[in-house]
C-alpha cells in the first residue's frame, strides 16, 4: 500500500484513501470506492470515479485493490477481571447450571473475590491484554462494564481502569455502572439502598461512567430493585440497559424500553412482545450468542428479530464465566451459524447496530462527519473477515485515520 507522506502544511491530517475494491459503509456496498478522510473524521465517501475535485488533491493512500468495512464495534463486554473461573466451565460442562453455581456462591462470586484482591495497576495490565487481542481481530471501539467489585469503592476502581483504557487508546471505550448482583456481605435492602443512593451518584459525579446496567434475574436482582438502580441513573444523567431475560423471563427488556434505554442484552427468554415493544422504544436487541451456547440457552432468532422491527446488535459478552472470548468476530460468525443473520447482517450487527446500543450512532459507520474508524480488509472482498474462522483477515486497522495496527508481510 502507498502511504500519504504526512499532514498538510496546515497540520490537519487529510487523506484519499484510493484503490478500494468494496467498501461497506456498512449498509450500502460501493465498488471501486474512495475515502477522504480529515483529521479523525470521514469527509466524503463515493465511488472513485466521482472523488470531488477538493478531494482530489489530497495526499493519497492506495491501498491497491483491497476492501474495506468499519471499524467493529463491541458494545458489551466485562473486560476488567481478575481470576479465572476454569472450574466451573469444567463443571457447566458436566452439567452443573450456571443458576446452581450462583445459588452455592460460585460464579459472580468468584470472579469478585479475585478483582477485589486485585491492585488496580494489575487489574489495568490484565485489561490492556485483553483489549490487544480485540484489537487484532478488529473491535475499534468498546463498552467496558464494572460488575466484580460490588461495594462503591471496588466499582469505582474497575471504572477507572476502563477510563484509563480509552484514554490510553487507541481503542474507543464507553463505561458502564454494572449493578450485578447484590453484595452477599451486606443486607440485601441495604445494598440496594447503598447502589442507589451511594455507588450510582460517586460514578456520575466523578464522570467514571457513561450508563448504568442491572443483571435483572434469577440469583440477581429482581424487577422492582432494577426499576429503581436504572431510575436513579437516569436522574444522574446515564444512559440505562439491563441484562434482560437471560436465566428467566423477568419484564426487564419492556422496563428498559418503558424508560427509554439503549439496550436491552441477552434476551434468551424474550417474548415477540418484548422485541416489539422495545423496537417501538428505539431500544437495541443485543444477543450474546457465546454466552447463550456456553450456558445451553437458545439464541433469539433472525426472524424473531425481524419480524418485531427491533434494531439488533451483536456483542462478545467477554467475561471470564460464561463468555471466556477474546474477540468479537467469534460472536457474529456464531450469530450467523445459531441465529440464522445473513451475513451482511451481523456485518451491521457488529458496527452500526453496535453503536446504536451506546448510544454512539456514528460509530461502526462510514459516512461523511463519522468516525474515520476503518477495517483494511487483507481481500478485494469485503466481508471476508466473517468467512475466515480463526484467522481475521485484517490487513491494517484505522481509528481515527490513524493506523493503530498493522499485519506484517
């Protein structure tokens, strides 16, 4: 590929990227297509043939007959961790349920007891790891939840450390307030109260979280305690999801739309009526499809999902109990093998659909004022990294118009 010798004289970075066999924005497919790209911004997208005349003159980046996608978008993973949680994969696998291993204090509870151990610079190196591997396989942008500290203090470490992320970049990261369950070293009425009046208001105040979550389920909270975790983070100004009918069907996913969230997860339960009354809510469907097979659960269909008109996502989940997957690619190739997504859907599942769940509609686009956020693809054809199981074919990743990773050869 020949590379733009450097910014302008006026020190803004410009750039026409040239020699694009395909590119999907994603929901349009241009061939032979060119990209301008200024300082961290798309400024025009089009076939080569039409490249504007202000355009033209722009340091060239050729990228000699390769195609390109956005940027991918994870938008819910636990990326901040301490511990492992093997045995009790070993046991799921001999059929231990994951509702079984919560009730005898297992699951959630083990990856809390090593996260609160955990120093914070050791629970940042861990973290930092782990958003390298998504990196490699293509996730320019991320949600990153609390959820393994339970007590204030605790959540707010793993908050920064998922500040200190994005801030280091190169990836994007959103935070998220995760009320996961409650603190089994205190009254239950009592931890309620202290999320409530306490761990949600420091979050907002300190601007260490952009949304609240509530696990709403069996072993977790219930209906009525999510009602008021999300109610409380609305009224501190954060946007509200929920881990909704995942175990057990609860009403969370309508509660969430009742109260205009961004997304409802999981969704293994959900009813028709649920979707429907979530797409009339303008809330996203984010299925975990590794999660939903690791825990034996079926995975929302395709034509579930369409039928109801429901805007869907889909996102890794990554966590170290139900979800041990490093990347997001592995999730789309299973929603179009479990879920039955065409394949251009989980493309727009895993970008645009994606940052519609963060409440960031630009990203996982490309179009004139988004994020110039781009995947080159190491094939003439687009959608060839959801093809090759395994192996991203990723040539070189772009955030910002910057390239921030690069295959070698």
């Amino acid at each position: 590929m020949r590379r733009p010798a450097g910014p302008d004289a006026d020190g803004v970075g410009r750039a026409l990227v040239k020699g694009i066999s395909e590119l999907l924005t994603p929901h349009t497919a241009i061939i032979d297509a060119a990209m301008a790209t200024e300082g961290e911004r798309v400024a025009w997208v089009g076939p080569e043939s039409e490249v504007p005349a202000e355009y033209s003159r722009w340091p060239t980046l050729d990228l000699g007959g390769r195609a390109v996608i956005p940027g991918l978008v994870d938008s819910h993973t636990h990326l901040v961790w301490a511990g492992d949680r093997l045995d009790e994969y070993v046991l799921r696998s001999e059929g231990v349920s994951y509702a079984e291993l919560l009730a005898a204090g297992g699951g959630i509870q083990k990856s809390v007891a090593s996260t609160r151990a955990a120093t914070e610079n050791g629970l940042l190196m861990l973290a930092r790891r782990r958003a390298g591997s998504f990196l490699r396989g293509g996730v320019t942008a991320l949600e990153i939840k609390s959820g393994y500290g339970l007590d204030t203090e605790s959540e707010l470490r793993m908050l920064r450390v998922a500040r200190q992320l994005g801030e280091d970049g190169p990836q994007r990261v959103t935070t998220t307030l995760l009320a996961h369950v409650p603190d089994p070293d205190v009254d239950r009425h009592v931890a309620v109260d202290r999320f409530v009046a306490e761990t949600i208001p420091e979050a907002a105040r300190t601007g260490l979280a952009d949304a609240v979550d509530v696990f709403c389920d069996e072993g977790a909270f219930t209906l009525a305690e999510a009602e008021r975790i999300l109610e409380a983070g609305l009224r501190y100004g954060l946007k509200v999801k929920a881990h909704a009918e995942q175990l057990t069907h609860t009403g969370a996913a309508r509660l969430v739309a009742a109260l205009g969230g961004v997304s409802a997860d999981h969704l293994e339960c959900a009813t028709s009526d649920d979707l429907t009354a979530m797409a009339e809510a303008g809330t996203v469907a984010t299925i975990l499809p590794v999660a939903a097979m690791l825990l034996r659960k079926p995975v929302p269909s395709a034509s579930v999902l369409r039928s109801s008109g429901v805007t869907y996502a889909v996102a890794s989940d990554h966590n170290p109990g139900s979800s041990p997957v490093f990347g997001l690619l592995p999730a789309l190739q299973l929603a179009i093998a479990t879920a039955g997504l065409t394949v251009r859907e989980a493309l727009i599942a895993g970008t645009a659909n994606a940052g519609k769940a963060l409440g960031e509609p630009s990203w996982g686009t490309l179009h004139a004022g988004s994020n110039a956020d781009y995947l080159v693809v190491d094939s003439p054809r687009a959608l060839m990294p959801l093809y090759t199981w395994g192996s991203p074919s990723i040539k070189e990743m772009m955030i910002g118009g910057r390239s921030v990773w690069r295959k070698d050869g």
